[in-house]
C-alpha cells in the first residue's frame, strides 16, 4: 500500500564522507584499464578526489570538468564530476554526469548508488530505489547502500520496504547511529501503519488495549497503561502475557501487592514461569521476606539460565537469610552476567556488606573500591541501597 501521501517528505543532507571512500579505490580502478589515461588527466583525477578529502568539491568539480574534456569516454572521470556537482547540490547535473558515467561502464562500483542518491534528492523516488537497488546486487553487504536504499523507501512512505535494508545494515554495522535511526523510525512506523489497521477491524478488541497499554507504558503514563491492560484482559482473561504486563505496571507505581498478585495469575496459567517467578521472588526480598522470595528466585533460575537481576537478588535474599558463602557465590555470578551499571553498583554495595560478614576484609575494600568508580562514573550522588530499600 503506497502511503507516500501521509508521510512527510525526508530531507536527508548527503554525507560528504561517502564519496571520499569511494573515490580513491574507483581513481585506482580507472589507471587499471588497458586504457588507462594519460599522465595529465591521471593527475586531474588524483586532484580532485584530493580535493573531496578536503572537502572542496567546487575545486573538485573544476579538476574532474578537466579531465572529462580531456577524456571524455573515461567513465571514472565522470563519476567524480557526478560525485562533485552531487557534494554541491547540483543535482541535475550530477544526474546527467552519473548516468554518462554507467552509460560508459554499467557494472561501476558505486555509481548507481550515487547516481540513486540525486534522483533521491530530486524526489524521484521511483528511481532513486531501482538505482540503489541495481548497486545492491553488486554490493549486498554495502551499509551506506542499505541506508540509503531505507532512508529512500522512508522517504517514498514504504517503511515496511525500508525495514528489510536497514536491519541488515544494523546487523553489519550495529554501531552506527544513523543506521539506527533510521531503523527506528522504519519500524516505528511500520507499528503505526499496523495499529491503524487493528483498529479498523475492531477497535475495541484485546489487541488494541495490548497496543495501547505498551505505548502507554513507553511514554511512562503507568496508569494508563495499567487501565488499558485491564481492559484487555476483561476481554482475554487466560492470557498469561498480559497479567504481565499489567505487574509491572503496578511495580513501576510500587504496589507491590497488586503486582504480586498479577504475577500469581501469571504464574497459574503459566507454571514454572521464570519472569513472573522472578518478579515475586524480587518483591519479596524487597518486601522484607526473603525467605520466601529466596524459594521462588531459585525456581525462577532452575526454569531458564539465570540472568543478573535474577543471581543478583538471590544473592541478596540468601544474604539477608543468614547465608553468605552462598550469597557471594550468586552476588559475583550477577557481575558476570552483562548487568546494567545500576545493577553493578547494586551487585558491588551487597557484596560489600557480604564479605564483612565473612572477614573478608580486602575483598571488602575491592567492593567499595569498584562501588565508588562506578558512582564517581555515572555522577551519582546516592547509595545503591536507597533504591534497593
């Protein structure tokens, strides 16, 4: 479904660094032909992919203008005045010196990408993704191609086309954050154009007090969220996920009753449930009685591999149930686990007070040691134990 009319137009600045990748390897490309140019226009090129590195293109343009007259069936010389008026925002210009340039060698490195990111530029969308798509079957692994073949079908209103490249451009450059805007926004509205749908078919359907309740719960309205998952589960009442849902709600707002509760029905329509067995195992340390949050935490981590959160208070439980060696044992496992910087400072605070009890003095002094680089790190002023109370 073509939704261009309902999503607003992209404006994306090309990124100057792109060509300045390319550039060299395509100049290099070009003195390997049997018909390499001749000294003269090999130096033009050289010039001005140089001057691109400095971020010239005007002075760029003037060097690959040169050598195009020069040589004007060198297909490299026109791709680097195309990249050039590109940089500038000419880009009628550069859309005429790109399609010369693949018109002198199709299978170009490069070009068609360039050549998608102008049609792109000039809102010719239907272009710009067949070009784009052209280079991908060249370069399937390319993340600038994948971004812009997103970024483009963002633009053309398919976010739904534009999750499929963009997932794999995260996937090969997980780091990067504009890949990950990108990505976001694509499934963002990919979730929008779907609610939409759900909404239309029923409207007051379980599914849409589900949606409703986690957009609620994303912009942190817990009561919101809290009465929509309600809603939902007057409407589908053995759904395990949705008493949830609705528990942590309850402990985001610290009623720690109703959210036990919620997580007792998890657990009857779901035995052995390692979330919901964690989750009252945690509000019952927290509650004050560890003894019978240490009974459910063990279960919560015979049911699945324990994570940090779950080693972490079963340490602390077994530590406040008057068994320490035991509780370092869990305590040091949750460090181990990929915890969260508060869960280290947690993690760091309980087995601080855990190696006193045992005299173990500089294991003691290691703990605070770690404790306060990591408080010095993140500017905190409080204690751990104050939000573990």
């Amino acid at each position: 479904m073509n939704t261009s009319s309902k999503t607003k137009r992209l404006t994306v600045p090309f990124n100057p660094f792109f060509p300045c990748l390319l550039l060299c390897p395509l100049l290099l490309h070009a003195q390997a032909l049997p018909t390499a140019p001749d000294p003269e226009v090999g130096h033009l090129l050289q010039s001005g992919a140089a001057a691109m590195h400095q971020g010239k293109p005007a002075e760029a343009e003037s060097f690959f203008r040169q050598a195009t007259i020069a040589a004007p069936d060198l297909p490299d010389a026109h791709l680097g005045l195309g990249m050039s008026e590109l940089r500038e925002g000419k880009t009628d210009d550069a859309e005429r010196e790109l399609s010369k340039a693949l018109q002198l060698s199709p299978n170009m490195p490069g070009a068609h990408m360039f050549l998608g990111i102008a049609q792109f530029q000039m809102n010719k969308l239907d272009a710009a993704t067949e070009s784009l798509r052209q280079e991908l079957t060249a370069q399937p692994e390319n993340v600038e191609v994948l971004t812009w073949l997103g970024i483009v079908e963002l633009g053309a209103g398919h976010p739904d086309e534009a999750v499929g490249p963009l997932d794999r451009a995260a996937a090969l450059n997980p780091k990067d954050p504009n890949v990950l805007d990108y990505r976001g926004r694509a499934h963002s509205l990919v979730a929008q154009e779907s609610y939409r749908a759900l909404t239309a078919l029923d409207p007051d359907s379980w599914r849409v007090h589900r949606a409703l309740g986690e957009i609620y719960s994303e912009s942190r309205q817990w009561e919101n969220a809290i009465a929509e998952y309600q809603k939902a589960i007057e409407k589908q009442p053995n759904n395990s996920d949705l008493y949830e849902e609705l528990g942590d709600g309850y402990q985001r707002l610290g009623k720690s009753d109703l959210a036990s509760h919620a997580y007792e029905t998890e657990l009857k329509l779901s035995p052995r449930n390692p979330v919901a067995l964690y989750n009252l195992g945690k509000i019952q340390v927290q509650r004050g009685d560890p003894q019978h949050g240490v009974a459910l935490l063990r279960q919560a981590a015979d049911a699945s591999s324990p994570s940090a959160p779950v080693s972490f208070y079963l340490g602390r439980g077994l530590a406040e149930t008057g068994h320490p060696d035991e509780a370092v044992t869990w305590l040091e496992k949750s460090l181990t686990q990929g915890p969260s910087d508060f869960m280290k400072q947690s993690a760091y605070f309980q087995l601080t007070r855990v190696y006193k009890m045992l005299n173990r003095n500089q294991d003691a002094q290691r703990a605070a040691d770690e404790l306060k680089k990591l408080k010095d790190a993140a500017g905190t002023s409080g204690s751990a134990a104050d939000e573990l109370k």
